[in-house]
C-alpha cells in the first residue's frame, strides 16, 4: 500500500488525471473537531464502519488518498478499497500529521 505524508497530498494531487479524492474515514465527531479542505482534492467524509455500505458512491476512475487521526483506520480502508479495484494511498500520520506538517491551525485532538 502506497503511504504519502500530508506534505506532500498537493503534489500527488496534481499527477492524477482527474481531481481526487481525500476520502475522510473517521467519526463525524472527529471531522467537527479537526478537519482540512485542500484546494486540489474534493473532501469526502465516510466514516469507516459506512464504506462497504457506501463503496458505490465511489468513483473507481478517480484517485483516492484515505485520512484518519493517525493513519491505522485509513491503511485498513485503503487496503479493502484496493481489493475492490480502487487506485488509492494512505495519508501516513492522518490529520494529526496534517497539523504539523501542513496547517497548524488544525486542531490537535
């Protein structure tokens, strides 16, 4: 599995021949807490438990970078959307990484 760090999410973005997606997989309570919007990406919120449920909302011509708090939930989601023909990585460290390492006003939690 593919792992990328939040620094360099923009870069990848823009390699891909359509926009991506950054596929949030933690809790709504999570995302209220601490949450980004990168310009290069189209932000997409399932919570975990939801994907097999949710698998045909995803556009499998689209490329899909998973974040979680620290990147354990998004490894297991971006390993089972690879299985179902997905192109995908993982954000290694998640959104807490993404506070150090890209926007510090992103709350620690």
């Amino acid at each position: 599995m593919e792992q990328i760090y939040p620094a360099q999410v923009a870069q990848w973005a823009s390699q891909q021949a359509q926009r991506p997606v950054l596929l949030d997989v933690r809790e709504g309570w999570e995302v209220q807490t601490a949450s980004t919007r990168p310009e290069a990406l189209d932000l997409v919120h399932m919570p975990m438990q939801t994907i097999p449920a949710r698998l045909d909302e995803l556009d499998k011509s689209r490329a899909i970078a998973c974040l979680c708090h620290h990147g354990s939930r998004s490894m297991q989601v971006a390993a089972f959307l690879q299985q179902h023909g997905f192109q995908v990585v993982n954000v290694a460290g998640g959104i807490h990484a993404w506070s150090a390492q890209v926007d510090p006003s992103i709350p620690v939690y």
